[in-house]
C-alpha cells in the first residue's frame, strides 16, 4: 500500500497531458486500472478517488472491475499518497472544475490554449495530518463465550468460530458486511437459539459449545493463531484441550443460492465431523433444494504467507475444522472489498443459510437422525424460528461503521457491543487480546488512517508567469514613454532656447 500521507499538491484530473507533482483526482465510474498506472508512472504527487455516496448506484460491471483491482492496489507498493473520499456537491464541483482546466483545447490555436489555461481556476489540495507511523503497542481483541453441557465433565466441545474484522484498500470504508458481517450475524443468531435450548432440562444437549468472535481474520487469523497458543500451550484445562468434536467457521453467507463446505481433510466415517457433513446434505436437499451445496477439498499450503480459510488455523493444531460459506474459492475478491456494502447483502439467503446450518448442527448434537427424525422435518418453527428481523438489524448495525483491525480497540464501542451482546445469550464471556510481536512483528498497523483534506482556489503557475510578463511589459512601455517623454521635454526646451535668442 501507501507510504505516504502528507499531501500538497495542485489539483488535476487523469485526462491532463502532465501529472508530475500533481494531484490526480479520479471518479470511480470512471476509473480504470490503467489510468491509476498511468499516474503512478508520470511520478503524480497524490491520487485522490472519488467514491459514490450509494455504492448501490454504480452499476454492477463497474463495481466488480474495480474488485477486481483492488488487490493488485493492495499489493503494490506506492511512495504517493493514495487517497479515498465520498462524493459531495462541493467535491464533484471541485473536481468538474478540475476536469475543465485539465482538458485538452483541441484544434485551438496555442494562444487561445495558453490564455485558457492561464485563466482556469485551479485547486491546490493540503492534508493537515501528519506523516503515517507505525504503531507498537495496538492490540487486536477477540470475544469468546460458551454454554455448558449436561452430563459428566468430559463432554465434547462443538466451536462456533467467525471473524468480525473486514478489509478494503481504504480502511475506514471497509464496512464488510458479507465478509464477515454475514458470519457474525449467523454466530450470533446460533448462540440466541441454543441458549434457549441450553436453558431447559430436557433440550439440554451434552455438548458443550464455546463461540468465538475472532479479531485479525484479515491479518492471516492473528487472533484466532494467539488464542489457539494460549489454550493449547499455555493453560492446564481449557474446552479446546478435552474433547473438541469439530470446529465449525463461518465466513460470506449473505448471498446466493450456494453453500460450500471448505475442509482441508475430507473428514472420516463414523466421527461426528462426517455426521454434520451428512445432516447439511440431507438438510439443504429435503428443505432447501433450490440451494447447491457441494464439500470443497483444499490441503493447506505452508508455503503461502496467508491461510486460505479460518479453519486451517485449527488444521493444524489438528483439530477436525471446517468453513462454511456460499464462496466456492478463497481467491473471491469479495472478501477483501471496500464495495462489499449492506446493499449487496441478501437478507432472505442469509435467513435460509442461517437454518440450514442451524437445523443440521441440531441433528447432529440431539442425534435426531438415528433417532429416527424425518429428513424433512423443520426443528426451528413457531417460537423458536430464525428471527429474520433480528438478522437485519444486526446486518445494519454490523455494516454501519467500518471494522477494519486497524480501528478496533478494546476500548471500542463496536467490541463492547458485542461482547454485550453475547454476554445476553452466553456464559463466561470475556475478551482475548493479541499484541503485535516488537521483535518479528507478523502485522505492523500505522496510523493517520483518516484524513481531513483542504482544497484552495488558486491559479495555475502559468497565470503568475504571464502576470509577471505583463507587468514587465507595462514597465518597459511605461519605461520607454517615460524616455521619450524626456527627449521630447529636452528638444521642447532646446527650441525655446533658440527662439528667444533670435
């Protein structure tokens, strides 16, 4: 990404033949990859892209072009400030002005260039910030809670995992309402019903399951790595350390007609992991048949600097793991998109991914099916429905504020609503924190994140050099008639002379 933050430079728009030391504004309708290269390779001194008030607006091909580079974006490294701003009237009007000035005369005359370009207005646009610096001591928190089994002490634990981070090349626009809004939403709508089935004796199952609300997802799972270390390896008895029957992650489950479940082991016959696999089969082809649901084999790759899916932090603690998701690949650009708006979520497919799930984790931890359940028979009807209400208004409140790592804190409000909100349905929820390492740090995090740009009115250097060559023209001219005048005074009083003395 960027380097840089410190902006002060005239205004310019891409059309523009010279954008050496300039700031080359762009509007995402009309942004293209190549022009931000181009900008990049005429040494431009900031890039400013104009983003649309409702996402929703832009059309879809548009949308899924710019998706598309964000990651190149995000690879590149880049001295020049790289700048994101909402559209207002002001901005647009600042921009149609730059625009006007930075376009091409045609077949005029180079004088009538020259004089436009002198008179056009500019803009000179000044960040007040200062420079990005690393941060040392930020902290990336997670929430984790869990509900108790009924029986002996050695029962199986059931994780329920998704990450609430989101990712963009311009953190504080990385909403990320299907990656992983979807996934909180889902978490906690699992944890609001199995509360209610864990309050009565009789559906008291003999599971325990342990929730958890990770931070970092987007920095390769920092969180969930750190909490994985310090249940496995620094504590005498936690739930991950007994009898883990499989761990379950949610991930992009707030569009489309698919479910995929991603494994990095194909999981074997007769483990209750291979149990599950068989009730979401059974459960999307008897109630849902217009979804397509399909097992998704991928082996980690050690030798990739970033994990492919939250699951492969638990594969390798060897920890039977999966993610479910309605992506079929982890490369989907989707995930890591500042498009990726509450418009693009898809409320009823959120509802319906959220039963399946819900319907085949319940047949799977009361044993329904050898029980001799029918395939088709719904357990989450009447009172104990998927609240679809509830789902929204999480959705709303979960893609309202950006929750880029980078922003989160254990002091932020969105983390202390959450963890809240599962302290309602929960017990011994509490939060988990990460801290970078000062001596081989696996994520650095800079600050001025957020800036406030200033735009000036001004002319362009050129009005100042033909100003100044006016001015030397009218003192030459003014020099010149002061000279003449002089001799024309002095041939005056040479004649007068000359007359007296006749």
């Amino acid at each position: 990404g960027t380097r840089s933050a410190v902006l002060n430079t005239e205004a310019r728009t891409v059309e523009a033949d010279v954008l050496s030391r300039r700031c080359v504004m762009m509007r995402l309708v009309d942004f293209s990859y190549e022009q931000y290269q181009k900008a990049l390779r005429q040494s431009a001194g900031a890039v400013v892209i104009i983003l649309p008030r409702s996402i929703s607006s832009v059309p879809q091909d548009v949308v899924r072009q710019f998706m598309e580079i964000e990651p190149e974006m995000l690879a590149m490294e880049t001295i020049v400030p790289v700048y994101f701003a909402v559209e207002d009237e002001e901005l647009l009007s600042i921009y149609e002005q730059t625009r006007a000035a930075s376009a091409s005369q045609g077949s005029a005359s180079a004088a009538e260039v020259l004089l436009h370009t002198a008179t056009a207005n500019g803009f000179q646009m000044v960040t007040s910030g200062a420079q990005s610096k690393a941060i040392n001591d930020w902290l990336i928190p997670s929430v984790e809670g869990r509900l108790t089994g009924l029986g002996g002490e050695d029962l199986p634990t059931v994780v329920i995992v998704a990450h609430y981070d989101s990712f963009g090349v311009a953190p504080w626009l990385s909403h990320g309402a299907d990656s992983n809004g979807s996934g909180i939403s889902v978490l906690l709508e699992l944890a609001r019903l199995f509360s209610r089935l864990y309050t009565y004796r009789r559906t008291h199952a003999g599971y325990n399951l342990l929730f958890f609300a990770s931070g970092g997802g987007k920095f390769n799972y920092q969180g969930t790595k750190r909490w994985l270390e310090d249940n496995l390896d620094h504590t005498d008895s936690s739930l991950l350390q007994d009898n883990v029957a499989f761990v379950l992650c949610l991930d992009t489950l707030g569009r489309g007609n698919s479910l995929h479940l991603h494994v990095s082991k194909p999981p074997k016959e007769g483990t209750l992991q291979h149990a599950f696999l068989r009730e979401l089969e059974m459960v999307v082809a008897s109630q849902f048949p217009e979804v397509k649901f399909s097992m998704v084999h991928k082996k980690i790759n050690l030798a990739e600097d970033m994990l492919a899916w939250e699951h492969e932090r638990f594969a390798i603690r060897r920890l039977p793991a999966f993610t479910i998701s309605h992506l079929e690949s982890h490369r989907d650009s989707l995930r890591n998109s500042i498009m990726d708006r509450r418009a693009r979520i898809d409320t009823k497919a959120l509802t319906r991914n959220t039963q399946i799930i819900a319907e085949a984790l319940t047949r799977v931890i009361y044993n329904l099916t050898e029980k001799g359940a029918p395939a088709d028979m719904q357990i989450f009807t009447d009172q104990m429905q998927i609240q679809q209400e509830q789902l929204e208004s999480v959705m709303d409140w979960l893609s309202s504020q950006p929750r880029a790592a980078q922003l989160i804190d254990k002091d932020s409000t969105f983390l202390n609503t959450l963890e809240y909100y599962m302290g309602r349905y929960l017990k011994d929820v509490k939060q988990h924190h990460v801290k970078a390492d000062k001596r081989d740090p696996e994520f650095v995090f800079y600050d001025q994140l957020k800036q406030v740009m200033n735009a000036y009115r001004v002319k362009p250097a050129i009005f100042d050099l033909l100003l100044a060559v006016c001015i030397a023209a009218y003192l030459g001219v003014a020099y010149v008639a002061v000279q003449h005048f002089g001799l024309l005074y002095k041939m005056i009083q040479r004649l007068s002379l000359k007359t007296k003395q006749q």
